[in-house]
C-alpha cells in the first residue's frame, strides 16, 4: 500500500492499449479481501450496509461497481463498463453502473475533429445537443432533449465522423432515440442510448441512479452519524484530505478537494442542497444543540430547524423536504464512500479516480 501511495497513473496513447491497476488477474484475491473486511466493519456499520443492499435490491451476490457522470464520453471512460460487465459475468455477481446524476453537466456540445488535412484535423466543429439547458443545474434536473433536435445533432455529428473514413458508433443511436420515453430527464434518455448500445455488443450492466440512492434510509442513518458528531466527522475528512496532500505533495489551495470549513457553531458539509426553484447546487450548513439540528444553504435560499434525535427524524425532514422539489446530495468524498461503503464489493475506477 505505501508503494501505491506514491505511484503516479497516466492514460496509455499507443493505438488500442489500456491501463489496469493492479493486474486483472488479482479481481478474485481482491474481491475476497474486500468481504473479509466487509465483515471487520462495526456493527453499526454492518446494519447499514445491508439496509443500504435491501433498498437497493441488491440480493446477496457480489456487486462489481462502476460509476460516471451521464455525459458523453470517450472510450477510455466506456472501458470501465465492459470490464465490469466481464467481471460481474466471471464472479456470478451483478454488474452495475452507478450514474451520478447530481453533477452539472461539463458541456453541451459534442466538439469533433474537422475533416482531415493529410493525417491532421483542420481543427474542430462543435456540435451543440442540449439547446435549452440551465448550465448550472444539475443532469437530474436537465429537460429531456426534443427527439428531433437531438436527431438532428446526431446526424450532423455522423457526417463530420463519416469524413474520417469510418462509420460512428453514433448511427445505430438513431434508432434508440426514436424508441426513447423522454417522459424523463437528459441523464436518463442518455444512459437509455449507451446502455443500448453496449447491449448490443453483449455487455449488460443495471444502472442505479445515485439520486434514487437520497432516498434510502440506510443514507439517513449513515448521514446522521456523520451529523451527531459533526466536530470528529469533519476533523477526520479534512485530516484525510491532508494527509493525501502532503504524501502526493499537493501544494495547490482546495486540490484535490477542499476541506470543509468551520463558521463560529456552523460547520460545513459535504453535501450540495439545491431545488426545482434554485437549481444551483449550494453548501450545506449544520449546527447542533442538544436534539435541535439547525441547517442553512451557503447562499441563504434555506435555512431551518428542526428536532432530530434518531435518523427517522432526519429521513422524514428531508423527505418532505424532497416533496417540495428541495434536495440534499451528497458532495464528491461522500459519494465515494457511500458507493464503496455500503454500495458495491468491488468498485472500479476510472484515472480520474485512481
């Protein structure tokens, strides 16, 4: 492990190689260890572990996890999903790909590669696909895209691809558009279109939206410990976060993540809490008097209190709250330890998360 601490991983560039850390060969030794220390967790933890897999529907199998943002990417990011297809098909467990839903969109345009010059682009086309998006809200509460303005999009993307003297994966998209409810958001008329087109190359994965994840009880209770000593909770995730930066030696303010701060009896959470209102994603502010829990957003839209003295309390506070179109989400560090935790036996992550 301190050997690791330290290694440094970049994405390979040669034609048609990929990265895997550690070898694919040691899944099985690292699938057990992960359920032998499974089994060390305290027994607080324990419970809510298997509440967690209850709500999820999990079953008793191993769960080999993945996890990305809705947006469009490259093939790099896709790798994931076929090898955790392959290693939920090899162990008998499931293969399941968490899309995290509570981030904002990074863009709204796919940019392309213009036609060739030689063995050169002569630079690039951006192709906008989201028209009418709020830029600051998040995939879960992005508008369906029209099927004819996404359709269009798409054929003018196919036609820039086409120029390079390869048909695109993105032309059996077409169809799936046709055949999509877009009864829902963007992030799942999406990941209905590359979830259908990796199963029709043999690669099947359940997506779990980690939004559906807010509504668990098993979260509000692991969120009220977190809560109930706010002061060590937030000691031991910035103490965390120092001790990367100084073994990684990363000198620059608020990298990899910031720490949470302290305001006088406030402390900040790793949480986001926006709405249907407000959609821009906002800090979460806690502060404890006895039984009183007192939260605020950092930008003053909400602020509140309310008796909490077990995690029935907190589950139907933000219950109602989320029936008011008012939603509290977990921040990157909490996601993490939520989908590693309580979520999967074996996660797989992507550079961006080595």
């Amino acid at each position: 492990f301190s050997r690791l601490r330290h290694m440094k991983f970049l994405a390979p560039v040669d034609h048609g190689t990929w990265l895997c850390h550690p070898e694919l060969g040691t899944w099985r030794n690292l699938l057990l260890s992960n359920t032998q220390l499974i089994q060390k967790y305290p027994d607080k933890i324990k419970k809510i572990r298997s509440l967690f897999q209850m709500e999820a529907k999990f079953g008793s199998d191993p769960v080999i996890m993945t996890g990305h943002q809705p947006d469009w990417f490259h093939p790099g990011v896709w790798a994931k999903n076929f090898l955790v297809h392959h290693l939920g098909k090899i162990s008998g467990g499931s293969a399941v790909n968490c899309v995290i839903d509570t981030d904002v969109p990074k863009s709204f345009a796919w940019v392309i590669p213009a036609s060739p010059k030689g063995d050169l682009p002569s630079g690039s086309i951006s192709i906008p696909f989201m028209f009418f998006a709020d830029r600051f809200a998040p995939w879960e509460l992005q508008a369906s895209v029209p099927i004819s303005d996404f359709s269009q999009s798409l054929r003018k993307a196919i036609k820039v691809c086409r120029a390079w003297g390869y048909e695109p994966i993105a032309s059996s998209f077409l169809n799936d558009i046709q055949a999509d409810d877009v009864s829902g958001n963007a992030a799942r008329q999406f990941s209905f279109i590359r979830r259908n087109a990796e199963t029709k190359r043999g690669v099947f994965l359940k997506d779990h939206f980690i939004s559906h994840f807010f509504s668990f009880k098993a979260f509000y209770k692991l969120l009220f410990l977190f809560f109930n000593e706010i002061e060590a909770s937030c000691f031991h995730y910035n103490r965390s976060i120092d001790i990367f930066r100084n073994e990684h030696c990363v000198r620059r303010f608020g990298s990899p993540i910031p720490l949470l701060e302290q305001k006088n009896e406030w402390f900040e959470t790793p949480l986001w809490i926006y709405s249907i209102r407000h959609p821009e994603r906002s800090r979460l502010w806690i502060k404890r008097r006895g039984n009183e829990l007192f939260v605020k957003s950092g930008d003053g839209v909400i602020s509140d209190q309310f008796y909490c003295s077990n995690p029935d309390d907190l589950f139907s506070y933000f219950q109602k709250k989320s029936e008011c179109g008012i939603y509290i989400r977990t921040r990157a560090l909490m996601t993490s330890l939520i989908l590693r935790l309580l979520a999967s036996d074996l996660f797989v992550h992507g550079l961006g998360g080595s």
